[in-house]
C-alpha cells in the first residue's frame, strides 16, 4: 500500500488530491512541519520534519515523502509524476511526447512560479498580508508572477488542459502551485483562461475529497 508522509497543510494536498484522482488506497502518516512547533525535538512533540523517526524517511527532513512498498521518494510534484507513470491511464502520458511535456510544465511550475506564489501563501501563513512589508512582498511576487501567468493564459486558449484534451498530472501540479496566489483576485481576474481552468480543476471530486481531509486538520497544533 502506499504511504504518504506529510499533513494536508502543506505541499502534502498535493498527493493526497493525486491519490485521490487515481483512486489509489493510501495510509497517511501525518508529519507536521517543525516550524509550527515550538519546541520539535521535545520529547512529547508529535512526529514533524525534524523527528529522528523521519529522518530514516527523509534525510532532507522536508514533507511530503512516499513509500510505495519498498520504493522512497520525495518531492511532491515528482511524486505525483511517478504515480502518474506507474498507474497509467488518462492522468499520464500517453506517448513519449505527452511525457515531455508533461515533465516540462511541472518544472517550469517549480521553477517559474512557486518561488513567487510561495511568498504569498507565506504572507497571508504570518499574518503579514496587512503590514507594509507583507504588502511589498505581494506586490513584487505579483509582478514576478505577470510573465508565468500571461504565458499560461497564451497556452491556455482554445484549449481546456494543459496537455492533451484531458485533466493530466500537469494541471495538478500547475494548479496547486497557482493555488498559493489565489488570494490575489486581480492576478487572476486578468487571465481569464487561467482562471477559468483553475476553477475546473478545483471542480474536481478528487480535489474536493483532498480538501475536505484538509478542512478536518486543525491549524493550530
């Protein structure tokens, strides 16, 4: 069975929302991000990034991490390419090609725009969204962000996916990484293909099952 490491308040939603999508049975270890805790290496503190018992999973004490069988692995948008590969079906690649690309629009996810979108879903996380400094910090990701977006909003016409004529682990992966800048109306407002797909990803079962178990999570720990 798979396990998947890591709490659905983090980069975790993302595999969780995939082995949603692929049906996949799953037992989730819940592992919180040390810097929620206000003393991780206490003997009384829950499993988090920091834990020795985590360590053996993941040396670079990160979340999510997998186990499938005997199998590690880490990264959670290359987690969800290889589960995409290894089950098959219309969330994969179906020709060498469709690979490609697939691989090529989660990296340029990763690196393109998470390092601006995770600025502000860090933010709003501190509560800074209100300060100066928290509105400087929006700001410049948002105009960081303007190139990545009109990019996708160009790709994005007359198509409804990123790939192919189907949802594929390419708008999973796009659209968590775009979902840490959805608290910024207008950025999405002028993209209009981006938004509209966006909205019909998140219209998914398999997105809205993820969010739920991430709903029932409390926040403070």
């Amino acid at each position: 069975m798979l396990t998947i490491y890591g709490v659905y308040r983090s980069r975790a939603s993302r595999v969780y929302w995939m082995a949603e999508e692929l049906g996949l049975e799953f037992r989730s270890v819940p592992v919180l991000q040390a810097r929620r805790l206000a003393d991780p290496l206490a003997a009384e503190a829950p499993l988090n990034t920091q834990s020795s018992d985590f360590a053996a999973v993941n040396p670079m004490a990160q979340i999510p991490s997998i186990k499938d069988g005997e199998f590690a692995m880490h990264e959670s948008l290359a987690i969800n390419l290889y589960l995409a590969r290894k089950q098959g079906g219309p969330l994969s690649g179906q020709t060498v090609e469709e690979d490609g690309l697939l691989t090529m629009w989660t990296v340029w996810a990763a690196a393109q725009v998470e390092p601006e979108t995770v600025k502000i879903v860090l933010t709003y996380d501190n509560g800074l969204e209100n300060s100066d400094e928290g509105k400087q910090v929006i700001a410049v990701a948002c105009r960081a962000l303007r190139r990545p977006f009109a990019a996708l909003e160009s790709h994005l016409a007359g198509r409804q996916w990123i790939v192919g004529d189907r949802f594929t682990v390419a708008d999973l992966n796009i659209a968590e990484v775009l979902r840490y800048a959805q608290s910024e109306a207008a950025l999405f407002d002028a993209h209009p293909n981006v938004k509209g797909w966006i909205e019909h990803c998140q219209s998914r079962a398999g997105y809205k099952a993820m969010q739920a178990s991430r709903a029932r999570e409390p926040i403070e720990v």
